[in-house]
C-alpha cells in the first residue's frame, strides 16, 4: 500500500490489538501476569524487526510502517499488562466486602 493515510489506518488498529494482546495474555497468565506480556513483547519485537528486514528491501509500501510495527510492539503489549493491573479483578472485589 503505498498510500499514507491506510498505512496509518492499518497501523492504528494494529496498535489497538498489540495493547489487547497484552491485555487477554496478563488476563490468562496463571501466575506473574507481567512475565507473560514482557515475554510476549519481546516475541512482538523479534516478529516486528525480522518482518521489517524481509519487507523493506522488497520495497512494497513505506519503510516506516514495518519500523513502527516493530518499535511499538513492546511499548503496547507493555500497556495491556498495566491496564489489567489497574482493573479490579473479582477475587479482589470479594475481598474487599465484607462478610455478611
């Protein structure tokens, strides 16, 4: 695609699933949510870079666009770890009732 404006597009919603993944991986994580999206991150940055050194050269859209795919990946999972760590999950909600 070598229009801007749907590189821009595609890369917005991509970021919007990057930050989900990290979201759905802390959630299911059965112990140190965190370890889960920092290891999750990491595979994102090596997918990201090893898709922008196969793409770039073969010239099929904006060298930007593969480089951000890859720069972003750990920032975003990162923050779909730290949103599930500030929503209150139920065990803890129950906790904080007390006993009838």
């Amino acid at each position: 695609m070598p229009q801007p404006e749907l590189n821009l597009l595609a890369l917005s919603y991509r970021l919007i699933y990057t930050v989900l993944g990290g979201y759905i991986t802390a959630r299911l994580a059965p112990h140190a949510p965190m370890r889960h999206v920092w290891v999750l991150a990491i595979i994102g940055l090596a997918m990201g870079t090893a898709g922008a050194i196969a793409t770039i050269p073969m010239n099929l859209g904006p060298a930007w666009y593969p480089i951000a795919l890859a720069v972003t990946a750990v920032p975003c999972t990162w923050l779909g770890g730290v949103l599930h760590r500030k929503t209150p999950s139920p065990a803890r909600a129950s906790r904080a009732l007390p006993s009838p």
